[in-house]
C-alpha cells in the first residue's frame, strides 16, 4: 500500500479502500454526509464502501449528484448536512459527487447564500478559510482527479458553469483504489481517461512557470496516453486500471499550474441547458483544434509531448500530436464533433461568450478572442 503525502494525505492501491475506517478514526470523523449518485449506488460501490465503514457509524446518503452539479444540488445536500448533524463529508464516486461535495463542506462553514461569491471569476478564492468540512474522496473514475485537486466545477442559480478553488477545499484524504474502477463501463472508461490525459497536456502547455508540474503532467500524459486504450478495450486489465488511475490523479496535482483553452470552452458547453454532455468526451472533441492553435505560443514543447507519446520525429509538432489525439478518440469511440455529439449549432455564440469569461481562459498559452473561440469550435464542429 502505497502513502502519498503530496497536497493531501493519499492512500493508493488495489485494496485501498480496507483502510477506511482506520483513516476515519485518525481524522475523527464521527457522522459523515455521504455524497454521490444514482449510477454508483447501482453499480454496488456504495456497497462496498459500506462494509468497510464502523458498524455503529451513523450514515446518511446524498444521492442526488446530477451528472454536472448545480448549486441548487448543493443547497439539497447542504440541507441534510446540517439536519443530521454531520461533521464531515465522504464523497464516492467520479467529479460530479466530489465537486458536489466540495462546494457542501464549503457552505457549510461560510457565509451564503451564494455560491458564486466563492468562484474563482469573481475573486471568491480569497473568501474561503480553513473551516471548510473534512472531506475524504473516493473515486470510481480515473479521470477528473478531483480527489486530490483544489477546485470544483458547479453550475450556478445564473446559468454559468465555474469553477470554485482554494488549498482548504482539496480533500484531508484521498482514498484511490483502482478495484473501484474495474466495472467502469468502456465509454465513460474513454470519456474519463481522455479527461485526464487533457489534464495532463493543457497544465504541461500553460503560461505559468512550474517546472515541478510539468515533470508531474509528462509523467501523467505518458501513462493516459499508453493506457487509456487498453483500460477502455479491457476494463479487468489491472495495470492500465492502476496507471490511469495515477494518470487521474497527477493530472489533477498539476492544476496548481493552470489549464488552457480546452477547459475554458468545455466549461461553457457543459453547463448548456437541455443537453447532457460528458466533461471528459468535450475536452476530448476539442483538444486536437487547440493543440493547433497553440503552437506558436509553446516554444518547442511539442517536441517533449510527441516523446512520451511515443511519436516518431517527424510528428513532433502541434498537427503530428493533434493528429495523433484524432486517431486516439476515433479508436475509443468519441464521437467526431459537437455536431455527432449532439450540440445545436444556435449555441456556438455562447460556448464562446462563456469561454471568454472562463478562469481556463488565463492561462492558456495563447489567449483566443472571441472570433478565434467561435473558429475553434467551428474546427471541433465535426
């Protein structure tokens, strides 16, 4: 069993999760909030999270995550926090519950009503202290690494998808047992592991200096961009399982760093009403058009990223990798555009008015106008 004290105290491995209730007692957490969703309650992960909680723990279930959590979810789960007593947070299952549980054990110790106060766009990073709620993460998916990052993604009561942040919101525990992966069915196995692999390549490519997350995103990219393929095509392969999971969870690390355009417009597209679209299949759909788009902004980069993607020479570019992204999400069965994914072309204006407004927007190497956001989306289009 492996123990990680980097950003949060980290307990990885096949079998991880045995070592729950041990971790709850030495945090003291007495009465969690469970946080997660339907789908994980179905799949029996719940269950197994369950054996290994104290008999006579007192439990109460939140399992209303939608698949992209709005505050108005926040306000339900806040609601049976404080109604129980809680003193904590276990959330278990992929971002959605993790970022849902973050933005409870935010509220449930500062100031409302608004969420949004506490967003990054509007200077709430600030606002938020060390009284945010214990939370332990235990994640069933590899690829938002939210486990072990600072932020959560929630679409606000105004209709925006943002992002809150802060060092007090990354979870006292990050339990990360790639067992919980194993029944991962193939397309959120792509969508997920694509999630984390642009994780990766966006930090790596952002403006800001961090030569220590950079070492930390290649490492991350290497291991998405060798196993995603053979976790999605086997989901019982344990070492693809095992490598995407420290793939998820490094790629999540590094947003210390900042992402970049991908983020900015997959953020705006997720939070558009009436349509249900998954994170991970959005950044896989845009990545290959802002990977072009970045190029004359990254230096030689590009030549790093085609290494530990295995490219020969000749690919060590922003077209060689961008191509070789295309055929990546082809083999996983991503769809090939917005279009194919089933976006209404009548939202493009706002896909980009959104990524304008998006914190993603600061730190990607080459900062698009609005035209070059429409043309992005354009390119994505399919």
């Amino acid at each position: 069993m492996a123990l990680i004290t980097y950003l949060t105290r980290i307990q990885f491995d096949f079998g991880a999760l045995k070592l729950l209730e041990a971790e709850l007692q030495l945090m003291g957490m007495r009465r969690p909030l469970i946080v997660t969703d339907k789908g994980v309650i179905a799949a029996g992960l719940w269950a197994k999270v369950k054996e290994q909680l104290p008999g006579n723990m007192p439990i109460t279930i939140y399992d209303g995550t939608p698949e992209n959590p709005t505050e108005a979810a926040m306000r339900d789960a806040l609601k049976v926090y404080k109604e129980e007593g809680c003193d904590g947070i276990i959330a278990i299952g992929g971002g959605s519950p993790m970022d849902l549980a973050k933005a409870v054990a935010l509220m449930a110790t500062h100031p409302g009503p608004s969420l949004q106060a506490y967003s990054f766009v509007e200077g709430g990073a600030g606002k938020i202290t060390a009284a945010v709620a214990p939370m332990v993460a235990i994640p069933t998916t590899s690829g938002t690494g939210s486990e072990v990052s600072r932020g959560g993604v929630i679409i606000m009561d105004s209709g925006r998808k943002l992002a809150i942040g802060s060092p007090y919101l990354i979870p006292r525990l990050a339990l990360i047992d790639p067992e919980l992966t194993m029944s991962l069915p193939p397309h959120l196995t792509a969508g997920t592991g694509m999630d984390a692999l642009t994780h990766n390549i966006e930090c790596y490519l952002a403006n800001v200096f961090n030569p220590p997350a950079d070492s930390i995103a290649l490492d991350g990219l290497e291991k998405a961009w060798k196993y995603v393929e053979r976790a999605t095509k086997d989901g019982q392969d344990r070492e693809a399982r095992y490598n995407m999971a420290v793939a998820a969870m490094e790629g999540a690390m590094v947003f210390q760093k900042g992402l970049g355009a991908v983020h900015a417009l997959s953020h705006p597209t997720g939070g558009l009403k009436g349509y249900r679209l998954h994170h991970g299949t959005l950044n896989a759909i845009y990545l290959p058009a802002v990977l072009r788009f970045n190029e004359p902004a990254v230096g030689d980069k590009f030549k790093r990223v085609a290494q530990v993607m295995g490219l020969p020479e000749s690919e060590a570019n922003a077209d060689g990798v961008a191509n070789a992204v295309s055929a990546l999400n082809e083999r996983l069965g991503i769809p090939k555009g917005l279009g194919a994914a089933g976006l209404a072309q009548d939202t493009i204006e706002k896909i980009a008015d959104g990524a304008m407004g998006d914190h993603c927007h600061l730190s990607t190497p080459r900062q698009p106008t609005k035209a070059q956001y429409i043309d992005l989306i354009e390119q994505s289009w399919g």
